[in-house]
C-alpha cells in the first residue's frame, strides 16, 4: 500500500497479487460452484462449472498427463511415431541402456505407460496417447484437442486465409511428437543462416532456430487438453504466434524473466527434454528473449480469456 498523488489528489494505492494455482477458485460460501469469480479488466465475472473444474485440478494436480486412461491398449499407438521418437533418441544417446529396451518397456521407463500402485490398473498414461497415439485414439483420449498450424500469407486480399496449413485430417497421425515433426521446419524454413564455422563443419542451427523450437515445445507441454481453445501455431509475415489452451501457471513477468518453472504436463515435457528440446529450469523464455529481441523483434507473452482461457506468445 502506498500513497500516490494525481492531479493534486492523493489516492491510497493497493496491490492485490493475483492467486497462485494452489489458492485458486478464489469464490464466496462453501461451495466453489456457482460461487467463483474472476477479474477480468473492468469487472467480476462469474465463472461457469467447467471453468471452476479446471481451477481445481490445476490446485490438485501438479502434472495432468499423468493419469491412467481405461480401455486403451497397444494397438491404440502409432508405431511410426514411436519408431521415429526412438530412432532420435538413439541417435543423441548411442550408449543410454533405454535403446535396448522393447516398446512396452520404453514406455514405461518414460511414463508413457504405467500401472498404479493403489488401485493396481495399467495403461497408457494421457502423455503417451498424446505424444504417440493414433488419430482416432487421441482423440477419444482428449476429445476438444485440436492442433492447428497456419502460413499466413504476406498480402491479404480477403479470400487466401493461409497458404499453408497442417490440421488432423487423417492424413498424418494427429499425435503431439508428429505435429512437433511437421510444423518445427516450415517455422525455420525462412530464417537466414550466417555462415559460422565450428572446426570444419558449418553450423546451421542458429540461436533463432532453437528459439523457434522452444517456442513450439512449450505450446504443446503447457497446453490444458481439458480446455476449448486449439493450439494454434501461427508463422505471420511479421513474426510468429503460438497459442495455447490453458491460462499461465507462472505470471507472465516471472515467465519472462526465469528461473520459475510449473510445467502443466511434466511428462510431455520429459520426452521432449530426452531430444534436447525444452528446458526444465524456467530458462525457456529467457533463451528466446536472448535469441529474438537482437534482431529488433519483440516479445509478448499473456493470458487471454474470452472466447476461452488461453495463454499466448507473440514473437514479432
């Protein structure tokens, strides 16, 4: 609290700090349904059932990908996508004792299938379907995901939308780590690379393109699969956006800044790390901003909550 003058006026000026994720539904009487507001710009805002749900079990749970799925077995994976995770796994560990395991062991060992041990049930985890599942298992495992990239094109003359576009259409399998494979090169497609040696062996991977990549990861391992709002990727001719559903679990500020980190799904986030991608210390952001804001680009990061809660990344 302190006392701020304006126009010759002294007002007493009080900071409410937003709830933690562990404090939230912030709501009147015994019984959070139906009782829970939220602020939003110029007023409180009732929050419907599915909103509240979500609050409380972001409160309880730290990782939500975590839970075993019922009536899913071995035929629900896409062993392309698996044999492609695995291959590059190999590749970065040639001596790492998890090569030598069969599928099933793999991912057990990477929590991708698990069995509890209270209630003795065993299956894919939701991160394993999510990561390595076929189309229509993925989404009988989390029914409002929806993965969207789009190229917006330079010029709009109102009818061209994008010029390129990658959706689950039964093409492809519709799982996280292919969605990952597609999309990560057409974001880098366009960067420049300057000509920087490293012994004799040129180096193309410049600290864009691990920003880029970061960017991406995030997206998909901070996404709340529970929630409407799509993951949305989008390459603009000025820049790029990476949209996903699910509010902060870190303010946005300390975001920026690191250090912090709260990982939604810490599973997916593992398997990403395993491939070099990701970070795990809240350095994720601070990386970008270190590769991005050189180059004379900007970077913004908040949440959003109309139509639905959202968080978003502009790099622009």
């Amino acid at each position: 609290m302190r006392i701020v003058s304006i126009d010759g006026k002294c007002l007493i000026e009080v900071r409410v700090p937003a709830a933690t994720r562990k404090q939230k539904p912030v709501h009147l009487a015994g019984n959070p349904l139906g009782n829970t507001y939220r602020r939003l710009n110029d007023g409180d805002r009732k929050c419907d059932d599915d909103v509240v749900r979500r609050m409380l079990a972001e409160q309880v749970d730290d990782s939500r990908d975590t839970r075993i799925l019922k009536g899913f077995e071995l035929s629900d994976l896409a062993l392309d996508s698996l044999r492609a995770y695995r291959n590059h796994f190999a590749s970065l560990k040639l001596d790492h004792p998890w090569t030598a395991l069969d599928d099933l062991d793999f991912l057990r060992v990477n929590g991708c299938w698990r069995k509890g041990r209270d209630s003795g049930e065993e299956g894919f985890t939701l991160a394993g379907l999510l990561m390595f599942g076929q189309g229509q298992a993925v989404l009988e495992a989390a029914p409002l995901l929806f993965l969207d990239y789009q190229e917006l094109p330079v010029f709009d003359d109102g009818e061209t939308r994008w010029i390129d576009r990658i959706v689950p259409d039964g093409t492809w399998s519709g799982n996280l780590y292919d969605f990952y494979r597609k999309v990560a090169p057409r974001l880098m497609a366009d960067l420049k690379v300057p000509f920087v040696m490293e012994g004799i062996t040129r180096q193309d991977d410049t600290p864009q393109h691990k920003a880029l990549r970061k960017a991406l990861v995030n997206a998909l391992v901070h996404a709340d699969t529970s929630d409407r709002a799509s993951i949305r990727i989008q390459k603009r001719p000025d820049g790029f956006v990476f949209r996903n559903p699910g509010t902060l679990r870190v303010p946005a500020e300390h975001a920026l800044q690191g250090g912090e980190s709260d990982c939604r799904n810490r599973t997916l986030h593992q398997l990403f790390l395993q491939l070099g991608l990701g970070e795990r210390a809240g350095s994720g952001l601070p990386k970008i901003r270190a590769a991005w804001e050189p180059m004379g680009y900007a970077i913004r990061l908040y949440d959003s909550f109309e139509p639905y809660d959202q968080s978003i990344l502009e790099m622009n």
